[in-house]
C-alpha cells in the first residue's frame, strides 16, 4: 500500500510529517508546551504508530488519524490502538476514509483488532464507528495521578 490515497475532489490521505504539527494542534484542540510538542515529533516519527492526514487540494489539512501498535505477549501479534481521529465538518466521508485506512493498517500489521477509547463527548467518532459495526467489550480504564515534574 502506498503512504498516498487520492480520493474525488482532489482530497488526498498521506503519511503526517512532523511539519504538520502547527495544522494538528488545530484539528485536535492541543496545547502546545515544549513537553508536548517534543512528544508529537516523535510520535509522528516512531514506527511503532501510522499518522496519516487528510489533505485538500490547497494543502490544508481536514483530517487525522493515528494508530498506535503495541506488541502484546499474550496473543503473540501486535495490537492496534486508535488513538486519534478527526475530520473538520466540510468535505463528506474524511472521517470514513481515514477509518477506512486505520483498518487497513492494521491488518497489514496482521492485527485481528483495532480497538478505540473516543472521549465521551467524540459523538462524531463513536456514530461512525458504530455505524461500521464497532461494539462495546470489556474494558476497565483505571485513570492515574499525574506525577508531579
């Protein structure tokens, strides 16, 4: 599979460069404190996750998606996290197409699951999985202290 999809109406979908840190910050309401943002550039540059965006025709970007795979001793395979997905309201199927890529991904990595955690107020990320067939599981999420720096 190629880093670049182009899709009707010239929106195209390719890997997230660490120059696109300034347009993310905006697609995912980010504070951007030296910590943080050190944090970013490497993500995007660790092979241990896929960032891809969705660009327009102009270059601006209308969508992200990241998938983070851990390797998980248990099963003996890796384990796809989604970990971010947005799209700006606009342009129709963003959200669908960067999906659409997120799985593909993650069976490329021969994962059986990707699984998702969206913020209780994501209502736009939750309907669309939903609407693909994703259903709950058992989960337990356990939120721990900050540590102080």
């Amino acid at each position: 599979m190629g880093t670049t999809r182009r899709f009707e109406g010239g929106l195209r979908l390719r890997r997230g460069r660490r120059t696109d840190l300034t347009e993310l910050r905006r697609l995912i309401s980010a504070s951007c404190d030296p910590r943080t943002e050190r944090f970013r550039r490497r993500t995007l540059a660790d092979l241990s996750h896929d960032v891809y965006v969705a660009e327009t025709t102009d270059g601006a970007l209308v969508g992200v998606v990241t998938i983070g795979y851990v390797r998980a001793l248990g099963p003996g395979r890796h384990i796809a996290v989604l970990d971010t997905a947005r799209a700006e309201p606009g342009p129709s199927g963003v959200l669908e197409a960067l999906l659409d890529l997120a799985e593909a991904r993650a069976r490329l990595r021969g994962c059986r699951q990707l699984r998702a955690w969206p913020e209780p107020d994501d209502h736009a990320l939750r309907d669309a999985l939903t609407a693909r067939g994703w259903c709950g599981g058992n989960i337990l999420i356990g939120e721990l202290a900050r540590q102080a720096d």
